[in-house]
C-alpha cells in the first residue's frame, strides 16, 4: 500500500483524464466522435532522481507537476477536441501558459496582498492584522472562484472527469477490479488531491504572511508572497503526503475534513462513459509503467 500511495495521481483535463505513475503519465480522452484516444509519455528525469525524494524540496516537483504537467495535458485535451487545423502549440502554446500563469499569481497572491495593504492603511490595522486579512482574502478568492467556475458547463464535465479520477484511483488502491461498474461504487474524494493541495497551500500563507508582520513597503509585501510560494508549497507537500500516510488515525481524518469537503466543490459524479476513460488512462499508465520497469 505504501507504493500505491506516493505512486499514482492524476488529473481531470476536456474530456478525458490524465493520471500519472512513478517514471510514466497516460492521458485518455474521447474525441468528438466519441473514441478513446490515449497519449503517453516518459517522466522527466527530476521525477526519478534523487531531488524527488528530499523533504520540502520534493514540494516543488509537485508545484511543478500541476503548473507544467497539469497545462500540458490540458492542452493535449484541446488539441484532441479541435483538431489538426486549430492545434495550440509552439510560441502561442507558450504565451498562453505564461499569461495563465500571471493571472493565477496575480488574482490569488498579488491582489489578495494589495487588499491587505490597503486595508491595513486605511482602517489603521497593526501589519499582522493586515496580513491576516490579506490571507482571509486569499481563502476566500480560492473558494468563490472554484465554486463560480463550476456553474460552466464545460467545467461541470472536467469536475465529472476529475470524480472519475478518484475513483479509478481509490478503487486500485482498495484492490478491486478496475470496470466501470465496480469503480463506480467508491468515493469522488482522495485525501491527496491536488484541490487538497491549494487549500493547504492558502491556509499555510494566511499563517506564512500573517508571521511576516511589518514589511517597508508595497513592493517588498508583493516581492515577499512571491518569494516565499517555493517554500510553503514544500511544507504543503509534506503535510498532504503526512495525512495520507496516517488516515487510520481519527485526529488526521478529522485535520482532512476542509480538504475533502473543498472537493466537492471540483468534483461531480462521473458517469459510466466518463469511468471508463479513466480506467482507460490508468491501466495504459500501468502497461507503459511495466514496459520501463521491465
């Protein structure tokens, strides 16, 4: 059970889901005319050398594995829906990831940081009041975007195949036989999720930045939440792989409630169609997983 633990992961992207071993990912999707295709590929070397294996640095492997691998596989998933002829790639590929990614920081780390300077200022807060208020902001702009975005059809579909994803995964991890049928019949939520993560990762920097206390200046707050996201996404890390290596224990369920409950926020009850694309890219993750062993 350990190795099934800090094994295997995954990710919902358009139509289909990607899951991800120790030196191999898959990705299965259905096309538009309802086929199931599947892409697979090598881990980079990081993920197999010794630099994965070192407490908080092995944090960043994960930041990375969401940021890089998580926008790759989605933009395979597109590729598949649209086509040779509206194909993302090359320097667009680029531009639209870095402008992704700007957002992201922007939205939830930089605004958040200019609400509590202001706030701080204007209502004469002590500068931890201010960051606290900054991390309460934080919190809050993760959960109302997550719950808005869930209205999207579209969106509704990616959280359909991220409760598809969850099951393959817990189903595996119990023993049962991988069919859409058995699958079905366990839970859309996992304790090592990645909506796990970021709600770790936003409590963590309300308790990170408050701790700061007073900083000279504007500049130096917003240089500070950017600086620092490395380092409490190391400590996030740890702390997730720590509560999933300890679920028997009824303090670390109880620790894990948060988590599961903002899961249900990115997941929706998969159908049977959208289960067997999932058992589609775990078992062709294992067979490329065997072949490399092998």
């Amino acid at each position: 059970m350990e190795d099934k633990l800090i094994t295997y992961g995954g990710q919902a992207v358009i139509e289909g889901v990607m899951m991800r071993g120790r030196t191999s990912l898959a990705i299965a999707m259905r096309d538009p005319s309802g086929k199931i295709v599947t892409h697979t590929e090598e881990l980079g070397g990081i993920y197999k050398s010794q630099l994965a294996k070192i407490p908080f640095l092995r944090g960043l492997i994960l930041l990375w594995d969401a940021l890089g691998l998580g926008m790759r596989a989605l933009t395979i998933s597109a590729n598949t829906q649209t086509g040779e002829d509206e194909k993302i790639e090359g320097p667009m590929l680029y531009v639209t990831l870095g402008f992704s990614l700007l957002i992201g920081l922007t939205l939830f780390f930089l605004v958040p940081a200019g609400i509590g300077y202001l706030t701080e200022h204007f209502l004469k807060l002590s500068p931890w009041l201010g960051n606290l208020v900054e991390g309460l902001v934080r919190l809050l702009f993760l959960i109302v975007y997550i719950w808005a975005v869930g209205f999207m059809p579209d969106i509704r579909r990616v959280f359909g195949y991220h409760g598809a994803e969850h099951k393959t995964i817990n189903a595996f991890e119990a023993g049962a036989e991988l069919t859409p049928e058995n699958v079905s019949n366990y839970s859309i939520q996992h304790a090592r999720c990645g909506t796990a993560f970021l709600l770790t990762l936003a409590l963590l920097s309300v308790l990170a930045f408050t701790l700061l206390g007073p900083l000279p200046s504007l500049w130096w707050r917003l240089a500070s939440r950017i600086l620092l996201i490395p380092v409490i996404a190391g400590i996030a890390y740890e702390y997730i792989r720590w509560t999933a290596r300890h679920l028997d224990s009824a303090i670390v369920r109880a620790m894990i409630k948060p988590n599961l409950a903002l899961q249900l926020l990115t997941t929706r009850e998969p159908d049977l169609a959208m289960l067997e694309v999932a058992i589609a890219a775990f078992q062709t993750m294992r067979k490329a997983e065997d072949k490399n062993i092998s």
